[in-house]
C-alpha cells in the first residue's frame, strides 16, 4: 500500500509540475510575442511565466512532507490562471477580450483545467499520507523494579 500510495504521489507530482511549467512557457512565449506591450496584461503574463516556473521546481524538490501545500498553492494559481482566460474569451479583462481562435488559447485551456485537477489531486493525496513521527518508532520497553520498588532495565 505505501508503494502504491508512493508510486501515485510521484506520478502526480510529475505531471502537475509538467502542466504548471507548461502553463509558464505558454505565457512567456505569448509575452515574448507581442503581449508584452500590452497594459496590465503583458505583466502579469510575465509574472504567471516566473511564478508558474517557481511553483513546478517547488512542486519537485519539496519533501514529501511539505507536498500537500505547495501542490494546493500551485492548483489555486492555475485555477486563477484559468480563470483569467475564460474571463478573457467571455466578458474581457483589464480591457482585453481573447478569441478561441487565437494559436494557444486552446492548448492552454486543456493545460490549466488538467493542472488543476491533478494539482487539487495530488494536495488531497499528499494532505492524506500517513505522518510517521520519530517517538512512534521507539520501541517501548518494559522495566523491572526490584524487592525496594527501584525500577531496574
């Protein structure tokens, strides 16, 4: 069970920091593109690309320990993310509307909904592990006292 649990933690952690980094690049190329020159918009593309960068190393070299918040950080970032694009594609934001028929709107939509689901899967599942701690591997051992009551190993 805990290699299964093991092997399940590793595999999610692999691909939700594959799709947040790929969320990063998607909006660093877009920024590189021409966004940049847009208001409002073309930093905050730059910020998603550093912090989406930042969020997958984390989401790789954090113990497992530590996992479960790091993985819900970076699930509520790509939902935002999300967010942001379907605000967008529909009423605009900050000003600026997107078309579906832009070269990776579409990309980025399947990337950040599968990221926030695994993401959002794998903080339930590292949240959920079992928490060993050091005193609960000590074995206990039983003493003797001697005719006095003085206890004895």
């Amino acid at each position: 069970m805990a290699t299964e649990r093991t092997a399940v933690t590793l595999v999610l952690r692999l691909a939700g920091a594959g799709l947040t980094a790929t969320m990063a690049v998607i909006h660093l190329r877009l920024w590189d593109e021409g966004y940049r020159g847009l208001v409002t918009i073309g930093p905050l593309f730059l910020l998603n690309g550093v912090v989406g960068i930042l969020l997958a190393v984390a989401l790789l070299v954090t113990p497992v320990r530590g996992l479960a918040p790091v993985a819900a950080v970076t699930a509520l970032f790509t939902a935002g993310t999300l967010g942001a694009l379907v605000l967008s594609l529909t009423t605009g934001l900050f000003g600026f509307v997107e078309s579906t028929d832009a070269e990776l709107v579409r990309p980025t939509l399947y990337v950040e909904a599968a990221g926030v689901a695994v993401l959002a899967v794998l903080a339930v599942v590292a949240y959920s592990r079992p928490h060993h701690r050091a005193h609960e591997h000590v074995p206990h051992h039983r003493h003797r006292t001697d005719a006095g009551g003085a206890r004895q190993r």
